[in-house]
C-alpha cells in the first residue's frame, strides 16, 4: 500500500488538517521535476540549475511550515493529556482511600458489634435469671429493635457499594478513553515521522541530492513531536495503574481491555459469506412470494387470499428490518469517508457493530420474513391459522432484541435499548446526539406506530385465527379507532418535542431548540387534521370538497413541510451557507468525493417532502380507495429512503463540527461532580456555555449560547477559561522540548504552550478547554 493511501486510512479524522500535507508536497516534488525535465531536453542547464533552486526553496519552506504546524498542534495535544492526566490519577486515589476506609471501618463496626452481642448475652442471661414475667416481651422488643438496626445498616452498605462501583465503573471508562486519546496522539507522532522520511527521500531520489536527508537530520530529529517519549511513558503508566487498581494486577487482562483496534476496520470474511448467502436466499425468496400469492389466490376451501389483512400485520416489520439494513449501508458510506461514527454515536471503539455485521442482521431477519410471509400463504391455502404467522414473526423479533442472555450482539443490544429507553424517557434525561438521532429515525417510523392500533384491535377480536372477523372493540371502529391511531403516530414527534423542551432546560438557549420543537409541534397539527378528514369522509362522501378538515389538513402540511424542509438544508445539513466559496449552494468544507450527491440529495428531500400532495389525488378519486394501503407502505418506503440519505449529510455535518474542536475521543468524565473536557461541545453545553454548533474555522458556526448573541474565538475563549494553578513538572517537561525547535517557531510555539496550560478549576470540577488552533491550519 502507497504511503499516500496508509494515511488516508489511518490518520485520525478530525485531526486532518493538522497531519502532514503529503500529496500536496508529492504534486509539488513531481511538477519539479517534470518543468526540470523538459528543460533538459531543450538544453537549458543554467535555467535548469535556476529552476531547481527556486523549487528546492519553496519545497523547503513547505517542509517548515509543515514541521511547525504539527510541532504546535503536538505540543498542544500533548500539554492537555498531562492535564487530563493529573484529576485522573486524583480521583483514583480518592476512591482508594475511601475503600480502604470504609474496609477500616467496616472492620471495627464489626468488633463493636461481637463485644456488644457477647455483653448482650451476659446481661441477657443475668436479666434471665432475676427478671419478672414481662422479661420475654422486652427481649422480643430488643431483638426486633436490633434486626431493624441491623437492616438499616445492611441496606446503607449496599447504597455504598452501589455508589462505590458506579465511581470505578465511570473511572476505567474515562481511563479506557484516556489511553485511546493516548493510542491516538501516538500515531499521530508515527504517521507524521513516517510522512517527512518518505517525502524527503523522495525529493532526493528525484531531485538527484542529499539536501533532503541534511533537512530532516537538522530540522526534524531534533523535532519535538519526534523525540518526545511522553506519550510512550503516558501509555506504560496508564497500564501500569488500570492493571493494579482495576485487574488486581493481570496485566495481560488489563492490556486486553485497554487495546484499541486499529483505526481501519478489518473486514471479517466469514461474515462477508454470510451476508452473501443470506442475499443469494432474496434472490430466490422473492420471486417465489410473487409466485405463490398469483397462484394460491384461494384456499382449499374457496376462501379468497387475505392480502390486506396481511399487508397491515406485515408491512411495518418490513420497513423496521428495511432500516436496518440502510443504516449498516449509511456506516459502510461513513467509515469509508472518513466521518467518525463512533466518537459521534460515543460507541464503544473497542466492542461495537461494524457495517457487515449489521447488513448480516438486517439481510438474516428480511430472509425470516420472507420465509414467515410465505409461510403465511402456504397456510393460508390450507386454512391452517395463518395470522399466527405475522404474531409468530414480530415476538420473534422482540425476544431477539430483548433477549438477556449473553448472545446476539448482547452488548450492542444492551447500548441500542438503553437509548431507546431514553427517548422513550425523554424529559428525564439529558439528550445528547445519539439520543435525538434515534429520535430522529422514529419520526420516519412512524407508520409502524400507526398500525400498532390495527395488530393490537386485529389480535385482540380475531378468535378464529383463519380470517379477520367482523368483531370491533371499543377503540377500533368510528371515531375512537381514529383517536388511538393519531396517539400512536404522535408518539415518535412527542418524543423530539420533548429531547427539544429539556434540551431547552439544560442550555436556557430559545434558538435552536425552541425553534425545533416548533417544527415537531407542527406535526401534531398535521397529525390531528388529517385524523378529522378521514374520520369526516363518510360524512361528505358524495361532496368531498365540502370537508372542512381537507383544507385545515392541507394548509398545516405546507406549512410543516416547508418548516422541516428549511430545517434540514440549514440546521441538519448544514448547506446554503455563505461562505460556501466554489461550492455554491453547498457550505465551505465537505466531504464526500462529489458535489453531484449534495445536489441529488437536495432534489430528493425536496420531493419527498411534499410527496404526501398525492394524498390530495387519492382522496377525490374513489376508485383509487382500494389500493390507499399499498400507497401507504410506499410512502412508508420512501420516508425511510429520505431519512437513509439524510443520515450520511446529518452525520458529516456533525463531524465536520467535531473536526473544528479538533475532537478525537468521547469526553472524559469522572462522577458528576469532576468533568475533564478537551474543548468539546458537549459536556460544555450541559453546562449551558456553548452550543453544539463548533467549528472554529467558521466563526459562524460557533457561538455563545449564554448570552444568545455571537461572539469571536478568542472571546468564547476568554470566557470558558478561569486561571488554574499551572503543572509545573510538565511545563518544565514540555520546555524542554521547545528548546530544540528554530528561532522562527520559538516564539509561536511557547505561546500555544503557555495558552494550552490554563484550565478551568473548582473545588470539586475541572474543565480543560482547548486552544484556538487558527494559526495552525494550513492553507
């Protein structure tokens, strides 16, 4: 593999810019020497000798600005893991202490303890003998005075040790997401080392010299980010201490469980394979579906094919199963982008589901339903139940989801459903990313949600469980089936409105989350309006025109849509942004290797959008009422292909945020009271001082919400800041290392060093912000 590619592949994403610009210094060397070339051919040796200086003094030049660049932004990094360092290694002393206490006291409560019980006997034993008749009601009233004491204290014990283990459990995280930190600066030291031995050998292979050999031995040896052995001796002490203070001195377990995998996901082959059979199983189910409902279209008995039963009972499984399998595809489109999942979802790096894993689930459940589909015509032919299928299929697919035992992704299974107990949950908790996002994907599932009042009335008056009966409860006809049908479909739009409301709690900042829970707000009035016209229709059968509720219906639609389509193009998409430069109507940076996706996907969301105005079609022609079922599951497959794209621009835009803080890892936490943050958006917000709009190449993006207005970096910096009491150890330390550096990076260096050592304390948190890193980036 080319050097070039290896870089791409490995380096760390929201660090791009601050990596060693290889291909431009390539373009550079090979321009060089094609231009020398052709003078050789014309004979112009002195123009030849001319040209080769001026480019070796330009290539030169990018080389030191290259060097400084990343000697700065390693410095930086490397100040703020010393300071991440020290609270670490506080609180983990403070925890041991306080376990070696409560050991201490547990032992002498239990000393006090025996001595009392044996002078309880011995006073017990005299009272025995001299005391009245009441002597037994007393010794009952002890006894049950002591047991009560006793469960108090029991219970007390266990709230402790309860307490004690949730503070080592969130300890060997934020050390877990130290060390990855650590794992990443480390390579950030070797890509970067390997980058200018390449590109100088091949100047000099090129070029025909030794200078670029003479260039790296005085300028890049003596480098800081190549001598400095801090990140290596970092590493050995955060092994050194997870291994005695969490594994009891296995190291073997402790390296397991600190290991970080490399940053290209390694492909598994034999799930390739069964991701491949499970798709050549389609291939054959499909057509044989096609095949067996055209001529099974009657039973044994005459009975006609239920298919619109069988639609309603089966189609929202279909689209749950057909997400899975978009959102493994919208993985495979991030990891080979470079837009990092992970951090955004703040997954697990060590333990999560890669895009073949779970395109394997979503392909393994659609061939389930495809064979439970069949197996529902089959029996259907026979009279042999045939509605227990559908039932059979969806608790399938709740045990498999719900199921305790350690198998089936139980790990992934146990992050998935935590979250959605959140959502579920919403104004209870904090909404972070993967929260809303997951709110997000309900909101296009919503027609799941609005046959759950169909399977539920379906299976709870079908006795016969051959063919639907005539039987309806109380909310499954008229007005009230209506009803429960709009409550279910709001549910998933409740959900967003209220993450919005506590967003709003937690951050006291109207602009965006008020503003966004207006536009979930809409939905409900869509909802309700379009429940009133079906519910008014048999009413105006022979004048539809007449239905009030069509033009109320009609009139909150435009609007929600056009709300919603507004709100993905500026806020979630990020697009139509001024600075946008060459890139019109898109925003200043992307991603993806073409223009023509953002165009497309502009077009699609626009469409989909305001596909719902065939509705207005289907309404006045009434011989189009038999197939509205079929049109809803479309519209259904649709949404769900709508949302498959919106995720891939809604997920880059968050990266792109991340890549403007320079945000690598998840934010490192201890307790609730000491919080470690390397400049990032979040556990800032939950403070109420930033928004999560951050990228500090585009001031614009970045704002103050506390005070509502906008504000410059260097304000936003002053303002999140409060002077510490500086690590004077590692400042000696990291000295040190400037004093190997030129006398035109001395000055700019030592200033990112003293800046980068300020931190933010209180008595009982610390928060670390990061340096502005504008003079870095390269242009």
């Amino acid at each position: 593999m080319k050097f070039a590619e290896h870089l791409l592949k490995n380096r760390t994403p929201e660090w791009y810019s601050q990596y060693i610009e290889y291909d431009e210094m390539k373009r550079m060397l090979y321009e060089s020497a094609a231009e020398a070339k052709r003078l050789i051919d014309i004979n112009e040796h002195s123009a030849r000798e001319q040209y080769f200086l001026r480019a070796d003094e330009e290539f030169f030049q990018c080389c030191e600005k290259e060097a400084s660049k990343i000697n700065n932004f390693f410095a930086e990094k490397l100040a703020e893991t010393l300071r991440l360092f020290e609270p670490l290694k506080k609180e983990l002393n403070r925890i041991e202490q306080n376990h070696q206490s409560q050991d201490d006291m547990s032992s002498t409560m239990l000393i006090l303890n025996d001595s009392q019980d044996s002078g309880n006997d011995i006073s017990r034993n005299d009272r025995t003998l001299l005391a009245p008749l009441s002597a037994p009601n007393s010794f009952r009233a002890w006894l049950v005075q002591m047991k009560l004491h006793k469960s108090v204290e029991t219970i007390q014990k266990l709230q402790r040790e309860r307490k004690q283990n949730r503070n080592v459990n969130e300890l060997k995280a934020a050390f877990s997401e130290f060390y990855l930190m650590l794992v990443l600066l480390k390579n950030y030291q070797t890509l970067n080392s390997n980058g200018f031995r390449k590109i100088l050998a091949k100047h000099d292979k090129l070029y025909l010299m030794t200078s670029g050999d003479e260039w790296w031995k005085v300028h890049i040896e003596s480098a800081p980010f190549q001598t400095s052995n801090r990140i290596d001796m970092l590493m050995v002490e955060v092994e050194d201490l997870y291994t005695n203070s969490f594994e009891s001195g296995d190291r073997k377990r402790a390296i397991q469980r600190l290991h970080v995998p490399p940053l290209e996901e390694k492909q598994s082959h034999i799930v390739t394979f069964r991701v491949g059979i499970f798709i050549g199983m389609l291939c054959l189910l499909i057509p044989m579906v096609f095949i067996l409902s055209n001529t099974l279209q009657k039973s044994q008995s005459g009975k006609v094919l239920a298919w619109r039963p069988a639609l309603h009972l089966y189609r929202s499984s279909f689209l749950v199963i057909l997400h899975i399998i978009f959102v493994g595809i919208n993985i495979y489109g991030w990891s080979h982008s470079g837009v990092n999942h992970v951090l955004i979802f703040e997954i697990d790096p060590r333990n999560h589901l890669t895009y073949q894993r779970l395109l394997e689930i979503g392909t393994f459940l659609m061939v389930l339903w495809f064979l439970s589909f069949i197996a529902f015509i089959v029996s259907s032919y026979y009279d042999a139940r045939p509605f227990a299928q559908p039932l059979a299929f969806v608790i399938l697919l709740v045990l498999l989801l719900v199921n305790p035992i350690k198998i089936f992704y139980y790990q992934s299974r146990l992050w998935f459903l935590k979250n959605l107990g959140r959502v579920f949950l919403s104004p209870y908790f904090h909404v972070d990313f993967t929260g809303f996002w997951l709110g997000d994907q309900l909101i296009s599932l919503d027609l799941v949600f609005f046959d759950l009042q169909y399977f539920i009335c379906f299976y709870m008056n079908d006795v016969s469980w051959t063919r639907p009966t005539e039987k309806h409860g109380v909310f499954c006809s008229d007005w009230s089936q209506f009803l429960l049908q709009t409550i279910f479909i709001l549910l998933p739009s409740w959900f967003r409105f209220a993450q919005c409301i506590r967003r709003y709690r937690d951050t006291k900042a109207k602009f965006p989350h008020l503003a966004n829970a207006g536009k979930y707000a809409s939905t409900v009035l869509v909802a309700v309006t379009n429940a009133l016209r079906r519910a008014a229709i048999v009413e105006y059968q022979s004048r539809r025109a007449a239905n009030p509720f069509l033009y109320l219906w009609l009139i909150s639609s435009l609007i929600s849509s056009t709300y919603k389509l507004i709100w993905d193009f500026k806020m979630d998409y990020g697009l139509f942004d001024k600075n946008a430069g060459e890139n019109k109507y898109l925003r200043e940076q992307i991603i993806y290797s073409s223009k023509a996706y953002y165009y497309v996907a502009i077009i699609e969301n626009i469409v989909f959008r305001y596909i719902w105005i065939i509705n207005i079609f289907l309404y006045f022609d009434t011989s189009a009422a038999e197939y509205a079922d079929i049109v809803g599951f479309s519209f259904g497959v649709i949404e769900i292909f709508r949302r498959f794209i919106w995720n891939f621009f809604r997920l880059e835009n968050e990266h792109l945020n991340n890549c403007g803080e320079f945000r690598a890892v998840c934010d490192i936490s201890i307790q609730k009271t000491v919080t470690v943050a390397s400049g990032y958006s979040t556990r800032l917000e939950r403070l109420g001082t930033i928004s999560n709009l951050g990228d500090e190449r585009n001031p614009k993006r970045h704002h103050i919400i506390s005070t509502g207005e906008q504000v410059t970096t260097t304000e936003k910096f002053r303002k999140t800041t409060i002077q510490n009491a500086k690590f004077n150890n590692e400042n000696i330390s990291l000295q040190n290392l400037t004093t190997a550096t030129h006398s035109n990076q001395e000055n700019h260096f030592s200033e990112n060093l003293e800046s980068s050592s300020d931190t933010m304390s209180t008595s009982n948190s610390l928060v670390l912000v990061n340096p502005n890193y504008h003079q870095t980036l390269s242009t």
